[in-house]
C-alpha cells in the first residue's frame, strides 16, 4: 500500500457503502486490511515532482478521511530484512531522510567491484548489477571469456540484408535492439522474452545453454537452453524483424533474444 492515495482508499470506503448502504460504520462493517511500509515508495498521483518537495504529501493514503478509524500496528522489525541489522538499519535512515554520502559509502562500498574483481564473482549464486545498459553487454562478454577458452567461443554474426549502417540505423538506436553477440555451451543465459508462459520460459527465467544448431552458411540458427530450476529445454529461434521504410526496399536483422 505503499503507492496508494488518499482517494484510492476513499474510493474504497466509498464502493463499501455503496454495497452495504445500511450502515454509517466505517468501512461499513467491513474488516480492511492495509499492510505495507508508508515509506517505501512514494505514492502514485498526477501531481507535478516539482510542484512538491520530494513527493507528495497531499494524497498520502493518511489524509484520507477515514484514516482516523483506523487502529496502526507498527511493527518493529522489516520482516524481510529482519537477519540483515546492517540493511535495516540502513531502511531506517531513509525512511526519514535522505541519506548522507557517508551513509550510502558505509553500507554500500564493499558492493562495488571493478573490473579486475568480477572473475572472483563468476558463479551460479552471484547476480553482478550494472549502474548502466551499456555496461550489461560489456561485462557479459568480459564473463563469457574469462569462464570459456576462446575456441568454445561462438560469434553470434548479426544477419541484414541492408546494405549500410543508415538503413538499420533505427534497429541500432532501439533500446530492445539487445544483440547477443557471443555464446558457448554451458553458457548461463537469461531469457529477455515471454517465449512460452505454460513451460515457465519467461522473461527473466536463467538456464544453461546446452545445444547450438548451425545453418549451411555455418550462422548459429537456434541455441537449445536448459531452464531453471527444471531443466525443461527450451529451443530460442532467431526473432525476425523487417522495415520497409527505405526507397520500397525490405530489410530484415535476425538475432537472439
Ligand atoms: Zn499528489
């Protein structure tokens, strides 16, 4: 409940009474249960951030009028937190103020790695996060060759039948133009599509890549994956897209998702 408003929770009130028009009970006779942490993210509402200080205080779900039925239960523990005393000591300090740079470096500095640290961290339990995109793909291929020798390494060759760089531009500039470039069996991948929900292959679902399929020109044409945590083997086809936009010309790019 943390992104609620006030006139969400009216609105609640208000659908109840309509309902249940035989009562002027709050929440007429109703047992409503709010659960979450005020703080945590700041409430969704049409006000302009600049119109307030850092978030809106106007339509925070406690200006609602029947706020004041209400009976709180604080509870004095983050019970998601609750085995990290650093971590929630850290939630605490933002739930009231923004953290001071001494704050954020105590809590956060053993996090950074650099570049020369990530092959320590090359492993099945370890997430490395990037502060940018463009970093993803750099660090993908920096793991893909420090865990596989070269020649198990495959090129992924980016297919197009354009005939220069301006005729794809648009497909280069396109945040989900996300090529996958290089690949190996036994590469740990992710899957950045729904590709089939019955059989759990999500976005976001990891396995390990166990079979690539080459066509006659020697292109890898499917890369069979092992997903997690079943291993139900999924085979990722080239994704195919076309633009007609340039002098009646069809331009195709395939690549992997
Ligand atoms: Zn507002």
């Amino acid at each position: 409940m943390s992104m609620m408003t006030n006139t969400l929770l009216q609105s609640v009130e208000t659908r109840l009474w309509q309902i249940e028009n035989d009562t002027n009970e709050p929440y007429h006779s109703k047992l409503v249960i709010l659960v979450g942490d005020h703080a945590q993210l700041p409430i969704i509402c049409h006000c302009h951030l600049l119109d307030t200080k850092n978030y809106c205080q106007k339509h925070y779900v406690y200006n609602a009028i029947d706020w004041n039925f209400t009976t709180y239960h604080i509870l004095e523990t983050s019970i998601r937190h609750v085995e990290d005393l650093e971590y929630c000591s850290f939630l605490n300090i933002i739930h009231c103020q923004a953290p001071t740079e001494e704050e954020i470096s105590s809590l956060l500095n053993n996090c950074y790695i650099d570049e020369n640290l990530v092959e320590q961290y090359i492993d099945d339990k370890t997430t490395i996060l990037h502060t940018h995109r463009k970093d993803v793909d750099y660090y993908n291929d920096l793991i893909l060759h420090k865990k596989f020798p070269a020649n198990q390494i495959y090129v992924i060759q980016l297919e197009t039948n354009a005939r220069n760089v301006e005729h794809i531009q648009s497909w280069v500039n396109n945040k989900r133009f996300n090529h996958m470039q290089h690949v190996a069996l036994g590469a740990l991948v992710m899957l950045i599509e729904n590709i089939d929900l019955k059989v759990g292959a999500t976005n976001g679902t990891t396995g390990i890549v166990t079979k690539l399929e080459f066509d006659l020109e020697v292109n890898i044409c499917s890369i069979s994956i092992a997903l997690n945590p079943l291993g139900y083997v999924q085979i990722v086809g080239k994704n195919q897209f076309k633009t007609n936009m340039i002098l009646k010309d069809i331009f195709t790019k395939h690549h992997f998702l």
